[in-house]
C-alpha cells in the first residue's frame, strides 16, 4: 500500500479539547500528516495559545473555540467553520473530564457532568458534523473512548459509563452513516501521561500497579496515539467502520 493512502493533505479536521494533552497532540500529529486543523476549548485564550504553537511549526492550524456541552453553542461552531474555513473532512471528538469518587458517594452534579462532557458531546458534536458529511458522501469521525469502555475500576464509575456509551455510539453513527460514506471509528487509550491522569501518575502505589498490569510495562506518550488518528483519518481505512482501536501497551490483552 502507498503511504500518500496516509496523507491527509486538502482535508480539514475538527479536534474538540485540542488546546493541551491528547487534544493537541492528536492535531498536532494530523497537521503534520499534512491537514487543516481546526483546535476547540472552551477557553478562547487556551485555543488561541495552542494555534500559534502549531503554526510556529508550519502546520496550518485554526481556532473555534466553543461550549461541546451546549447544543446551540455545537451547531453555531460547526457552522461558523464550515463557512469561514472549510467543510469538515474529519471530526475528532475528544473532549473529556475525569471524577475520582465511589459510586455511593458521588454527587448527582458531577455525575452528570462527566456523562455531559465525555457523552453526551460526542453526540452533540458528531451530530452537527455527521449531519453535513452525510449530505456530502463522506467523512472520518474518530471517537477518543477509553480503556474503561470495556473495563471499570474502583471510583470512576461516571467515567467508565461514559466511555461504554462511548463505544456503543461510535457503532451506532457506523450503524446510522456508513450507508452515507462515513466512517466513524474510536480509539481507545490506556493509561497515558496527561493532566487528566497526574494524580495517578503521582501516587507511588498505582504507578507500581499499572506498570505491572501492562505488558509494555511503563506509560502511554501521547505521541504514541498519533498513528492511529492518522490511519483512521485517512484512506487507509476506507473498509474499517464501527470500531475500536486500543492504544493500551497490551493490558486489555491479558489478566
């Protein structure tokens, strides 16, 4: 197979939460395959940040920043960059929050936020920007799900059921859009070093267990998550739809 199967040049990519860790590392990497990307947050100053930085390194890279949790916020945005930049080849749903609480104890409010972020802005995204692609034929959305949409761990309940349903609405947009030329595929990260996972990261007694649980026994580099957006945004993957791709060093591989 040609490697110009893996170049994303003349398409544009959507990346939600792309102003720092996964979010940014993943445009940074389908910059460099040669896309236009399109960074997202909710803070204006943290995208605007992250944009330079990218173009500081010739990467052709823009700024929409808006709320992924608010359904008229999601389609104003979405439509702003299909007019004043281009129309969405590829939309990577990343956005995400993380809440370390035991089921019995965690409040309904942040419950509900995680399952708003993690979720329910997967669908609000992935609907405004799956609605235009099936108008146009085509298109590539790469659900950022976790290892928790298949395994769960004491006090991340509300992130485990959000990454689950994850999985299931990546099948479900296969279900609804493949017939339409999309494609819509997750991956599914292990345990990486970002913010999200500093707290655990410092805790001597789980950095012991988690290198012991994996079979590449260290950390996930964001970096190491690059190949597999381009693959999934590019050519290279015209026949894989509905599913997902584990980033993990092994652990899902063993007990």
């Amino acid at each position: 197979m040609s490697l110009e199967r893996f170049d994303l040049a003349g398409r544009t990519a959507l990346v939600t939460g792309s102003s720092r860790g996964i979010g940014l590392a993943l445009a940074r990497g389908l910059g460099q395959a040669h896309a236009r990307v399109v960074l997202n947050g909710r803070r204006p100053e943290a995208v605007a940040e992250a944009v330079d930085a990218l173009r500081a390194e010739g990467i052709d890279a823009q700024a929409a920043p808006f709320d992924v949790t608010d359904g008229a916020a999601v389609e104003a945005g979405v439509a702003r960059v299909e007019a004043e930049i281009a129309p969405l080849d590829v939309l990577v749903n990343n956005a995400g929050v993380q809440h370390r609480e035991p089921l019995h104890e965690i409040p309904e409010a942040a419950f509900r936020g995680v399952i708003e972020t993690n979720l329910m802005a997967v669908f609000l995204v992935g609907q405004a920007v799956g609605r235009r692609m099936v108008g146009r034929g085509r298109g590539k959305i790469i659900n950022i799900a976790s290892e928790m949409s298949e395994l769960a761990r004491p006090t991340v309940g509300a992130y485990a059921a959000a990454k689950g349903g994850v999985k299931m609405l990546t099948q479900a947009m296969c279900a609804d859009w493949a017939p339409h030329g999309v494609q819509a595929n997750g991956i599914a990260p292990g345990f990486f070093s970002t913010e999200l996972n500093r707290a655990l990261a410092e805790n001597p007694e789980f950095d012991a267990w988690l290198r012991g649980r994996t079979p590449a026994g260290r950390w996930g580099e964001v970096d190491e998550l690059v190949g597999a957006a381009v693959f999934l945004a590019s050519d290279a993957s015209s026949f894989v739809n509905g599913q997902l791709l584990f980033v993990d060093g092994g652990m899902r591989a063993v007990m």
